[in-house]
C-alpha cells in the first residue's frame, strides 16, 4: 500500500531515495525531510520484518540510522524513537545486547582500515555493513514505536499482492517420450491459501525425465499472486522404440 510518496509499514511511512550520498549528508536531508506532518530520519531497522520491508524498497545499497562514531564497536540508532538505543557491541565476532536485532553480513562489522563508522543495508541479500562510502538512503518517519502515523485528506492507495506458501508440491504421472506436459496429471500439492497448480507451459515436450515448471493459481487473484516451483516427471521410452540387440555369430570359417 502507498500513501503520497510514502510507503507505510508497522505505524510509520517510509522513503527510498536513489541518488547516492555520504552518511552525514544523508542523515542530515532525512532529519530536515517531512511527510504528512512528521519528521523524518534514517530508517532505525529493529526487526526482521522491517529488515525484509526496507530490502523490498531498495534499489542499492542504502544507509540506515546507526552509527559506532562515537565509541568504536558501540553501535547505536542515531535518532529517531530508538536514538541512543545500543543494538550491537564489538566487531564480527561481538554480540548483539538481549531483545536486540542486529542482520551484519558475514565478517561485518569490521571498520575497514579504521573509518568504517556507518551502516548500510545491502541489496540482494538485506545484509548489513559498516561503510563509510557514497549510498543511497532510506528515510523513516513516525514519532514513537507505538503511535501510528494517521493521515486526513484523499490519499492514493494501490494495494500490493500477498505471495501464497506452497506447503506441499503436487505429484505428476508419468508420460511417455514425444508427449506434452499436458498427458501428465498434477495430483494433490497444497499452498497457504485455496487454488489450483498446473503446469506453466503445458505444450512443452520433455527431451527426459527432469523437473519443469509448476504454476500455483489461487482462487482470490485480488488479494494473492501466482507462484511457480518445479516438479519431477518421469518419461518413459515409447513402445516400439528404439531397439538394441547383441549377435552371436556361431559360423566359423
């Protein structure tokens, strides 16, 4: 969902802004930014959840609102309801404080060649890693954890999809050599909500036994997307096929 050019999650609206820039100057346009009444500051990501949220907006890597500038391995969100809130102590080998979040990719924080003092969410992967290069930035906006942000006026809502969970994927018969996918029947396969699978492209002829693409349709296309996986098929060689056969030759000059 999207309100104005911002976009909301858990009580706050958030902003992704491409064009890359240094931490200062990044934390300091998002501290002068506003959005319907509130002021902004980057984004101080506390769970899971809103880590996923933030990797779905960005385009490049990004910063995020921490910094250990002022003790070196003393990591804290900047500012923001969380300013001063201690999330992570020490280097990759250091610990995250009890009921804190912390995602640093593997071997980070590090503070490469001693002036890597600020955070960014990687693309891709979501990852963090302590930085101190050019970026873009990714802007938060709510006074506290608990108080929604609340809006008057006409705003413009588009509503995003939810993606289905295949629980259990379906089984396909076997088919003989020369058939579609379409001869093999998909049976049983369940998914977090009601629908139906069917093979993706069903006029493919397999060359061999082998996975191919299995599209899960559910019945509410308003509200949830179509999700693809694969499934095995077996394929048989068809009678009257190729023969091999051994000789004998018992004639002896």
């Amino acid at each position: 969902m999207a309100l104005g050019r911002g976009i909301p999650y858990g009580g706050h609206v958030y902003e992704f802004h491409s064009w890359t820039t240094g931490f200062n100057n990044a934390r300091t346009t998002a501290l002068a930014s506003q959005i319907h009444g509130e002021s902004g500051y980057l984004a101080n990501v506390t769970t899971a959840g809103e880590n996923a949220f933030v990797l779905s907006m960005i385009s490049t890597s990004s910063w995020l609102g921490a910094s250990d500038i002022a003790v070196e391995g003393e990591w804290r969100w900047m500012d923001g309801p969380e300013a001063g809130e201690n999330f992570w102590n020490g280097s990759s080998t250091g610990s995250a404080p009890a009921g804190q979040y912390a995602n640093w990719n593997s071997g980070e924080p590090n503070n490469d060649q001693g002036v890597e003092d600020a955070m960014q969410i990687k693309t891709g992967s979501g990852k963090w890693n302590d930085e101190k290069a050019d970026g873009g930035k990714v802007i938060e906006y709510g006074a506290s954890r608990t108080t929604p942000v609340r809006f008057s006026g006409a705003r413009t809502i588009g509503v995003q999809k939810s993606v289905p969970t295949i629980t259990a994927a379906p089984t396909a018969s076997a088919i003989t050599a020369g058939q579609a996918l379409s001869a093999s029947t998909l049976s049983g396969g369940t998914a977090s909500v009601p629908g139906a699978f069917a093979w993706t492209t069903p006029s493919t002829v397999p060359t061999g036994s082998g996975s191919y693409g299995v599209t899960f349709t559910p019945t509410d296309t308003a509200n949830y997307s179509t999700v693809t996986s694969n499934v095995s098929v077996t394929v048989n060689l068809a009678a009257g096929g190729p023969q091999f056969a051994s000789y004998y030759n018992d004639t002896y000059p």
